[in-house]
C-alpha cells in the first residue's frame, strides 16, 4: 500500500517554464489537497478537491491550476514558473470521515 | 476567522528535559478537529494526533501526552525525557467540519532542537 505518492521528488525551473506535479492516491479517498511549504509559514493550502471533477481554490491559488480527472489522481499545474513558486509542495488526502490527512513525501520545487 | 498561532518559534532543549509546544486556535464552528503532525529532518510529515472537539479528555501516548483546553483555545503537546530522535519541526493544524471540505488550517510550526 504506497498511501500518497507525488512525482517528482525535486525540480528545477526556469522562470517562465510550465510543469505538473503529479499526485496519486491509492485509498480511495475522497478529498485531496496541495499545499505549499514556506520557511517561517507552516503549509498553505493552494487548491482542493472534494471529489473527482471538482476543485476549489484554497489561500493561495494565483499561478497554479488543478485538475482531478481521476479519483486517484490530482495534478497541480504551474503555467509559466515564477521565483516566487520556489517552495516544498504537498499533497494530502483524506476520506470523508474526518480522520487524518495522508500526506505525500513532498516535491521541492526551484524557479531560477 | 480560522487561525492557528505556534508563537514559540524554534526550542532548544538538552536531552531528558521535559518540554511543552503550544497551539492557540480560533474558530467559529463548533465540532471542529485539531491535529499534530511531526515533521523530521528527512522532509515528511508523520502524524501524531486528532482531537475532536467534544472530546477535552487529555491523551497519553508513551513520553507524548496533550492538553486541550476549549476555554483557553489551546491545544499543547508535551515531550516527557526528551530525545535527540525529537528534534523535528512540530505543526499544530484546525480543521473545520462545516464547511465540509475537511481542509486543514495550520500553524507555522515550532522547531525542537534537542541537544545531547
């Protein structure tokens, strides 16, 4: 049972570049989340989805986009990399019962 | 609003000692959930607990225990006989049951250095 697993692991970008990061769950889950980790500021949720077909922007959502096709998967899609996108990247889910958030290992993403 | 405030912003401690984390919350709801998550060196982050808030019964689990006070919004986590294997990132995080989206709020963390 791999839980949640995000590809890739690292990153670098140039300003301006495109790229997706893939998030894949295998639990079923109803609800999926990515967050993006800053020093000093703890995680913040950029977008989510309650289930497959919606997405909902989260506290900081300008420069990403989403897309959930699948239940199992939650792609979060940078259209042109900024310096300021420099950051780690989480993806969670979690079922309809209000247990914990499974998060993934984590991308750690460079716009230079 | 929802809020989560960690104000203890990075702890150093000697090995054995014993040490306290807080979290301070805001919310608006009442059946909201409250939660640590451990964050170690290597990047990942491990959960630790869920609390409800019906349920102010405090938790003991080995050297970690928990103090949810609702009339002080608090939530804290003391490590008894502290470890080196402790030293981690810590967030405390909210989440609300009625917005129904189960998303979490979370602090900015506290760092625990843990010296031998």
């Amino acid at each position: 049972n791999a839980g949640v697993t995000q590809t890739p692991k690292f990153r670098v970008l140039k300003t301006g570049q495109s790229m997706t990061l893939l998030c894949a769950q295998d639990m079923n889950h109803e609800y999926m989340y990515w967050y993006r980790q800053d020093p000093g500021m703890g995680l913040r949720l950029i977008h989510y989805s309650v289930g497959e077909g919606t997405t909902a922007k989260g506290e900081v959502p300008d420069g990403y986009n989403v897309s959930r096709l699948k239940k199992q998967n939650f792609l979060l899609g940078l259209e042109s990399a900024a310096p300021s996108q420099t950051s780690v990247y989480f993806c969670a889910s979690k079922n309809r019962l209000n247990t914990e958030a499974f998060f993934g290992q984590g991308t750690r993403l460079t716009v230079v | 609003a929802q809020k989560v405030t960690q104000a203890q912003t990075e702890i150093s401690v000697v090995e054995k000692e014993d040490v306290t984390l807080d979290c301070v919350y805001e919310t608006r709801d009442t059946t909201y959930y409250l939660f640590w998550y451990k964050q170690p060196p290597s990047g990942e982050l491990v959960f630790l607990i869920r609390r409800n808030s019906f349920d102010e019964q405090n938790e003991i689990s080995g050297r970690y225990s928990w103090n949810f006070q609702k009339s002080t919004s608090s939530f804290n986590f003391t490590i008894t006989a502290s470890q080196v294997v402790d030293s981690a990132v810590y967030f405390c995080a909210l989440s609300e049951a009625a917005s129904g989206t189960y998303k979490y709020i979370f602090g900015t963390g506290t760092r625990l250095k843990v010296l031998a």
